[in-house]
C-alpha cells in the first residue's frame, strides 16, 4: 500500500508539474514513455551481456574439465544439485560466492554421465583457482 501511495504521489506531482508531457502519455509519445522505452532495451543488452558473460564461463570451464577428465559429459554437484550446464547463473551464484570457506568449495564434487565419482574435491583436483576462469 505505501508503494501505491508513492507512485500516486509521484503521478500527481508529475502531472500538476508537466501537464503537455502528460496527456501525451495517452498517445505513447511523452518523456516517460521515451524513458520507459530506453529503459527496456537497456535491460534487454544487460540480459544479452549477462549470457554471453556466463556461456564464455561455462565453456572455458567445460573445457577444463574436459581436458583434465577426459570425459566430455561431467556434472559438478553443489550442495546436492546436479548441474550438467556449465553456464548456469546459478552454478556461477553459488561457485563465486565468497563468504564460503575453501573447506566447503573443496566439497563440490564432479560426476560422470554414469553417475561415477571423479572427484570429491575439485580443488584438489584442479586447483583452487577452478571458478576464476
């Protein structure tokens, strides 16, 4: 209810102070619809960045794990989830978390395809700096 009180205040100041601009809001032709507008393609490039951010992430990662494996089908498991796609916001959420302690990174485990154990610690495996790709 205090939002809803918020955005009408807002509304009513907006109106009482930029009448032309607002009854072009009708027409979709006013600031606020221009700002609207830059608004919403400025979330869709943010978006796009983001992917491209997290494929380039989970495949330098897949890679590693490839190469070091020499199996192309792994999952890394965290806090008991499975994640077969490497660029997974949350596999990277969870991964880049700083307040966990290495003990508990060194718990993230991978897995093959059937299910097969590699290794129970990746950091001993790959070395602590396996998510600074």
């Amino acid at each position: 209810m205090e939002y809803h009180a918020k955005y009408l205040f807002a509304f009513i100041a907006y109106k009482n102070t930029h009448l032309t601009d607002y009854e072009k809001i009708q027409t979709g032709e006013s600031n606020i619809d221009e700002i609207y507008t830059r608004f919403a393609k400025m979330r869709i490039d943010v978006h796009k960045i983001i992917k491209e951010i997290l494929n380039n992430l989970g495949r330098n990662l897949k890679n590693r794990v490839d190469s070091k494996t020499n199996i192309h089908y792994c999952y890394i498991v965290m806090d008991n989830e499975w994640f077969r796609n490497y660029s997974q916001l949350e596999l990277w959420k969870k991964a880049l978390n700083r307040d966990l302690p290495l003990t508990r990174i060194s718990n993230i485990a991978i897995i093959d395809y059937n299910a097969n154990l590699i290794t129970n610690n990746i950091v001993d495996y790959f070395g602590y700096d396996i998510f600074l790709i």
